[in-house]
C-alpha cells in the first residue's frame, strides 16, 4: 500500500489524507520510505532468485 501513496503523493495529493483513508499512520509511510525493503526481505528476494536460476538450467529436475 505504501507505494500507492507514493504514487499518489506524486500526483498532489495529500499523504495525510492517502493514509487516513487507506487506515494507517503518515508515520508508517514515512518509515517506510526511508528503508523500503528490510534485509530479510533484501534476502529472501535474493534465495529466490537463486531458486529459479537453478530452476532454469536444468527443467528436468527443478
């Protein structure tokens, strides 16, 4: 959700009022903006993306 109030902040509309209607805190968005991926998630993409390339070389067996 946080990227559509992005999305929308770019477009002028208030981030404040994104928020209010989509039921959390302008606290929240802004925390999130200024780290959007943690580690375990910076991780996690990293394993998978480990998983389909060895999927990828070899069908007969992924």
């Amino acid at each position: 959700m946080y990227p559509l109030v992005q999305e929308l902040a770019a477009e002028k509309i208030p981030v404040a009022v994104t928020c209010r209607v989509l039921g959390f805190s302008k606290q929240a968005f802004y925390k999130w903006r200024a780290n959007p991926a943690s580690q375990r998630d910076w991780t996690d993409a990293h394993l998978i993306n480990a998983a389909l390339d060895i999927q990828a070389d070899d069908r007969a067996f992924g």
